[in-house]
C-alpha cells in the first residue's frame, strides 16, 4: 500500500451485539512475540468483549477471531434516559447537547510487551467508574 502497489484485504464479521471495537496498538520497543493474535476490545452492555484476531496473508483460511467476555465494573451511562444519547451541555446559550457515546470505547486500546508478558489497558467508556486494567495473554 505505501509503494501504490494493489493491497489484499479480509474481513471477518463479529456476529455479537459489539458496539465500535478498537483495535489495540503498541506501546513501548518491544514488539509482540512472533505469531501473537493482535487483539480488539468492545462495549456489549456491562461486559467488554475482547477479540483476539489474526490475519494470515499467505492462507487467509487460517484467519481467526476469538471472542472472551471481561466483566467491568457496575456503571451508569451518562445519558441513559435520552433516547438520542445527547445530555452532556455545552457553553453558550442554546447550545445543542453532546452525545454522551457510552455505548463505546473512547479511548484507544493500549498493548505493552513486558518480556514476560503482555499487558493490554483500555480506559472505560464514558460515564464509567474507572476500573483495573485487564491482562490479555
């Protein structure tokens, strides 16, 4: 793609209720072991889901997608009795209502290789408690 060269692609669809998965991304030098699944976390009601995912370009057969359910903490959306979502004010008279988007991750998904381990962060969707980081393996 960067040589303007014709690029593959593949697309896996996630039959869950997902709302706006985000993809992780690396944090640190050290890059995951060989062969790792990246993975991609999600907001489905009071659970994030977590997808691990691998994409092999030589046999697209061996292309996978595995779902895990995390429990979050015990929250409240910010704009649950809206039906548009918009609640949140803004400065100046008449100004519209912001969409307070609870029903998805806000924040990009962090992943870390320790040496030892990886470590996988994911702030909490607006109008969330903050909760404990989760370890993904």
């Amino acid at each position: 793609m960067l040589a303007a060269e014709p690029a593959a692609q593949q697309c896996i669809l996630i039959h869950d209720p997902v709302s706006g998965t985000t993809p992780a991304d690396l944090d640190g030098s050290l890059p995951p072991p060989a062969g790792e699944p990246n993975t991609a976390v999600g907001f489905i009601g009071g659970s994030l889901a977590l997808y691990r995912f691998h994409a092999d370009w030589s046999d697209p057969l061996n292309s996978f997608v595995e779902p895990a359910m995390l429990q979050a903490a015990p929250f409240a959306e910010a704009c649950f009795e809206t039906r548009s979502g918009a609640c949140i004010p803004q400065a100046g008279a008449g100004a519209p209502a912001l969409d307070s988007l609870a029903d998805r991750m806000m924040f990009r998904a962090a992943y870390r290789n320790l040496g030892s381990r990886g470590r996988q962060t994911q702030p909490s969707p607006s109008g969330q408690t903050p909760h404990p980081s989760r370890t993904a393996r």
